[in-house]
C-alpha cells in the first residue's frame, strides 16, 4: 500500500493568468482550521463588500489595490499587507488588472 506524502508543492498562478474582470481563487494548502489561497484580480466593475467570520491575513504579492476597512482608505502595493480581524467590515474598491494576493485565513 502506497501512503501519500506528507509534504506537497506546487507553483502560483502568473499574474498575467488573472480574469479580465473580477476574481480567480485558488486553494493552495489546508491545515486544520488555516486555508492558504491565491487570488488573482482583474479590474473590478463594483466594490465588493467582505466580512469574514475568520481571522484573514492578506499581502499582495504584484499589482495594487485599495480597500477601505472601518472607513479608512487602505492603499496596497507589492509587499504590501493587511491583517482582518474576524468581523471586520471590509470593501475592495480597486485592484490594478493582475494583481496577485495571499490569503491566510482560519
């Protein structure tokens, strides 16, 4: 009997992969209660309002975007992140056409 291994790898999405429009998310690991996604952004046609019942960490990796959370403008670049307490009200306003994130939730 073959077991799986207990380690895995893989590769992010390029940028240059992101919809036109909208969002693209991909699970890239779990464990336990923490999910580790990419998103992809591509221009947004609207805001789009979150509020998460988990903890969300998130860092753009390219790109930029601006989110406003609990009234205030919160302008992101590259290298750029932000930590979202559970039950914070927050709304995409802007994301650049191929921006790229990480989102650590749980």
């Amino acid at each position: 009997m073959t077991r799986p291994a207990p380690w895995s790898r893989g590769r992010l999405d390029a940028p240059d992969e992101a919809p036109a429009s909208g969002e693209q998310l991909r699970e890239l690991a779990r464990v336990g209660p923490v999910r580790v996604e990419q998103i992809l952004s591509g221009r947004l046609t609207a805001a789009v309002d979150y509020l998460a019942d988990v903890d969300e960490w998130v860092v753009v990796l390219a790109g930029g975007a601006a989110l406003d959370v609990a009234g205030e403008r919160v302008e992101l670049a590259a290298g750029d992140w932000v930590h979202l307490p559970a039950g914070t009200p927050h709304q995409l306003v802007r994301t650049e056409p191929g921006t790229s994130w990480l989102t650590v939730t749980g």
